[in-house]
C-alpha cells in the first residue's frame, strides 16, 4: 500500500526548507575560491554547488519521503534514474543556471517540484542570490528569505497572479543563455513592448507573477528544469503550452525527460488568442 503524501502546502514548506539549506550551499561555493567548474557529457557545465546542493536535497527527500521516486539532474548523469512506475515522483534541478552562477549573475535558481498524474502539482523556486522564493502548493506563492533561514509563517506568503493579456505593451521574459532567432521571431509577432533577459526558471516565476505575459522556449530542456516553474505558473492561473497548444507532459522516461519547445502564457486566452490568429502552430 503507497504511503499518504502531507497535502499540497505541507509539501511545499518542506520542499522550500530543502531549498533554502541547498541555497546556503550554494552561496558559499558563489563567494568561495574555485568552485571546480567542468563539462558534463552534453556539454553544459557544472561545478560543485550543484553536486554539494543535490546531496543536500536528495538526503531530505529520503528522509520526508522514502517511497517517492526522485529524478535529479546530476544523479541522472551517472545513470542513477528509479522506475517511476506511473505513480507520484519528483523532479529536482539543485542549481537551474549554472552558466549564470559560474558567471557570477544572481538569477539562478534551486527547484524542487512534485509530479501527479503527469502534471506538476507542487513546486518551489528559490533564488538564493536574490533572497526570491516563488512556489506552488494550494496556490502560488512568494515570499523573501536567506539561504540557510527559514521560510517565514504562512500568513506572510504573498499570493502571486498571473495578468490578462494586454493588447498593447505586453512584457515578454526570454533566456540570458539560450536566446535564440526563433525566440526573436516570435516576439515579433506578439505586442510586445519590452524583453527581460533572465536565467532559470525565474521567467516563468516573473509570468506567474503578473510581471511580464509570455515566456517562449523552443530550444531543449529538461523536465527538472521546468517542472517547478510550471508548478507556480500553473498554480498562478497560467499555463505552459507545447507547439500544439498542449499542455506540457511530465515523467516522459522514454524520452530522458527532454521536452520539446514551450511558449509560457500568464493569460490562458492568449495561447489560443495568438495560436489562431498568428499561426504560432506546428508547420
């Protein structure tokens, strides 16, 4: 018989005490000597804050709650995937941004999320250089806090809300890192006004907030690179699509949890909105 998960707001105060103890981790390697940056096999990098912080993660997950399976990104490098077996898992990306961490920006991100039925349910996003945390229980979230600290009471979380569509003037969020011609085409085609540029997950937390509209990704990513921020986006009233208007899967195993291209969407209506009238279908 599967164990009772603590419900969706318990879940996300455990997931963000992890989060901030990884973000303490995090902060030291930051303000430290050598943090032993190297290549992985898909050559993205990766140093000592994101195997120090997932070890921090992994030990509390197993703890809290032995009987869930866990895909983490650098475990997963070393082959170490469990069965998901169709069931509740969670997703964990210890340090979403390396290239901004090891160029010393401040917008990566710790992002722990908790998949149900192939859906993300709950999420955190912490920004431990930035003292932001975004996340996803009953509701989305947020709320400021140190690396190391603690998260403050409940009654001080403040409820995030993704924005209606303006029709003039609308904001988009696109990658420092990632940005690409497909990317620019498509803002294009939008009303758009102004284009922040930030790392990891923190754009669909800027969406959720109702600080900008739109957020496109149409190269790779991974399912614990998103998985969190779609929690709070999704939990803010929003929703991220996959170039059908779908939307995104999670626990696609075959696939080595690699998504396809997404476009985040603070307003639902926008994504058939724009979807029909600016042909931002497949083809």
């Amino acid at each position: 018989m599967s164990q009772a998960l603590p419900d969706d707001d318990d879940l996300a105060e455990l997931f963000a005490a992890l989060a901030l103890d990884a973000g303490a981790e995090i902060m030291r390697v930051f303000h430290g000597g050598n943090p032993n940056a190297r290549l992985k096999k898909d050559a993205s990098p990766v140093s000592d804050a994101d195997i120090l912080a997932e070890e921090i993660i992994l030990k509390g997950l197993a703890r809290a709650l032995p009987h869930l399976p866990v895909v983490a990104e650098e475990a997963s490098e070393s082959g170490a995937l469990p069965e998901l077996g169709g069931g509740d898992f969670i997703l964990v990306d210890a340090l979403d941004g390396s290239k901004e961490f090891l160029n010393k920006r401040d917008s990566f991100t710790v992002n722990i999320a908790l998949v149900r039925q192939g859906a993300p349910a709950v999420g955190v996003v912490f920004a431990p250089a930035r003292g932001e945390f975004f996340l996803a229980g009953g509701k989305a979230w947020t709320f400021s806090a140190e690396p190391g600290g603690k998260a403050p009471p409940r009654r001080d979380w403040r409820v995030l809300r993704t924005r209606a569509m303006p029709e003039r003037d609308a904001v988009a969020v696109a990658s420092l890192s990632h940005r690409d011609a497909e990317t620019d085409a498509f803002l294009t085609r939008l009303p758009i006004k102004d284009v922040v540029s930030t790392g990891s997950s923190r754009k669909f937390c800027l969406v959720a907030a109702g600080q900008a509209d739109v957020y496109p990704r149409f190269g790779p990513t991974r399912e614990w690179d998103t998985a969190a921020g779609d929690a709070v986006l999704r939990r803010a009233g929003g929703i991220a699509v996959d170039r059908s208007g779908a939307a995104l899967v999670y626990g696609k195993e075959a696939r080595k949890f690699v998504n396809g291209a997404f476009i985040a969407w603070g307003d639902p209506r926008a994504a058939v909105f724009y979807a029909e009238r600016a042909a931002l279908s497949p083809g």
